[in-house]
C-alpha cells in the first residue's frame, strides 16, 4: 500500500527517492557498536568443548546484547597463554571475569567495578587421617595446574619452560584431566577455583566425598572486566551496564544458572 501512494505523486519523485534512500541505510544508521570481548579456556566462565565457547561468559554477553541496543557484545576465543598477544594484536577490545595482576600491569587498560570475586584453593584425595594438615607443606607434593594460569604458589610465574621443568609441577590444559590425574594419585594435589569446583559437584553430586578441600587459598581475587583504553566502549559505560544488571537482578539469576555461591557475589564496598 505505501507503494500505491507513491504512485500517486510523481511530483514528489525527489522526496520518494530521501524516503527510500532513509529505508535502506536505516539499518546502518542504527548499527550498534561492536565489542569484541575476549575469553580463553576458564570454566564455568569460558568452557570449550570441540572448539565451541560456552559458559557464564557466553551467557553475560547474550545476556547484554538482549537489554540494551548501543552495544553488540561478540565473543572472541584466545588461549590463556595467547591473550596478551591477541590484546595487543586488537583481536578483542575487552576481556571478562579477568583481573588486572594476572600479567596485565603493563597494558594501557582501564579495569571495570568489581561483579565476582574467586578463589584458587587445593584439593586432594579423601585418606584416612588426612586433614588440612596435609595443605600445610606442598612443596613436598607433585601438583597439577593449567598451562598459562598464574598460581600464587609458583610466584605468579606462567613461563612454561621454567615450571615443566619442575617435576613435580604438572600442566595440562583442563580442570577434568588434572581431577583424573588426582583420581588415579599420579598427582597429589590439583589446584581448582572454586567457581568451578562448586559447579563441578552440582554435576557429580556422588563424588565429592572422594576429596578433601582445602581451607588455605592459594589465592583470593576479584573478577573485573579489563577494557583497552580508546575502545568501542569506554570503562564508564560498561560500569553503568554493569548497574543495570545488578539492579535488574541479571547478574543475580546468572549466578544461580551456573551455581556460583551467592556469598562470592557482589563483594561489600569497604
């Protein structure tokens, strides 16, 4: 019907053609801003299975593309080891549930409000007479970890020449192998966040009797989202998105959907 109008109006030629000329580049007039947001193999944040992303990080970003319309959030895979070249390379512009002294000190970055905090703890087999005890001296134990992490008991150090030439440290590049190795003791300890952990056991209610958690931290960290400075999106917009989500009650129900403790949540402004 809009067509038989114009129709009607052949004076109007050169006002028909604005119309239509508006019709057809409306869509890139109301594009939105693409971020492209970084992640790399970090369960239940970032978890990979067959080359395909999934996780708490997956779910943030469908979670900000559906409320708001300035921003389009894309997910970009990197590697724990490759992030920092892939930042300085611009394949993504901001980087989620990372935390600026895990090897950022020195890149023009901006760091958002904190939205979860974490920890590294230890976890070892179930033994009779085996307590926390046994947490008190590890460095008597062969201990598994993951390629590209930084563990406060290896002094932050991620250089992979260094540490596997330690035999009794072992990298691999997933939590599920370093359980595996635990459970068939050809290692004594594997060191877990407890993000994960928690989710972990939500899936395998019937084995976690089998393992002793430990009460001493390897470390204790807040989860920002780390934004290069000049990006598409600057750290004040992505805080006030941020806001939204927290008072909405998004980030609230994100938590439960992936049974994260409520208590490492919103950590209390001292």
């Amino acid at each position: 019907m809009t067509y038989r109008v114009f129709t009607h109006l052949p004076s109007s030629k050169p006002a028909i053609a604005v119309i239509l000329a508006l019709l057809f580049f409306s869509p890139y007039l109301s594009a939105k801003i693409q971020v492209n947001v970084g992640g790399y193999y970090y369960p239940p944040f970032v978890e990979v299975t067959d080359g395909k992303a999934s996780g708490i990080t997956l779910t943030m970003l469908e979670i900000l593309n559906r409320q708001q319309d300035q921003y389009q959030f894309n997910f970009i895979l990197t590697t724990a080891k490759r992030r920092y070249q892939d930042f300085i390379a611009k394949k993504y512009d901001v980087i989620f549930f990372e935390n600026s002294s895990w090897g950022w000190q020195d890149f023009p970055l901006e760091i958002s409000e904190v939205y979860l905090t974490g920890e590294e703890i230890y976890l070892a087999l179930q033994r009779p007479g085996r307590g926390q005890k046994y947490f008190d001296n590890i460095t008597d134990k062969i201990i598994a970890g993951i390629l590209g992490y930084h563990y406060r008991f290896l002094d932050y150090n991620i250089d992979e020449v260094t540490l596997t030439a330690n035999s009794e440290i072992i990298l691999s590049e997933n939590h599920q192998t370093n359980i595996d190795l635990l459970l068939s003791e050809k290692v004594d300890i594997a060191v877990i966040n407890r993000s994960y952990l928690q989710q972990y056991f939500y899936r395998h209610p019937n084995i976690r009797d089998k393992f002793l958690i430990s009460d001493k931290l390897d470390q204790r960290y807040t989860h920002n989202t780390l934004i290069r400075k000049n990006s598409p999106i600057t750290v004040k917009a992505f805080n006030l998105l941020l806001k939204q989500l927290k008072s909405n009650g998004s980030l609230k129900r994100l938590w439960q959907q992936y049974h994260l403790d409520s208590g490492s949540a919103y950590p209390k402004k001292k």
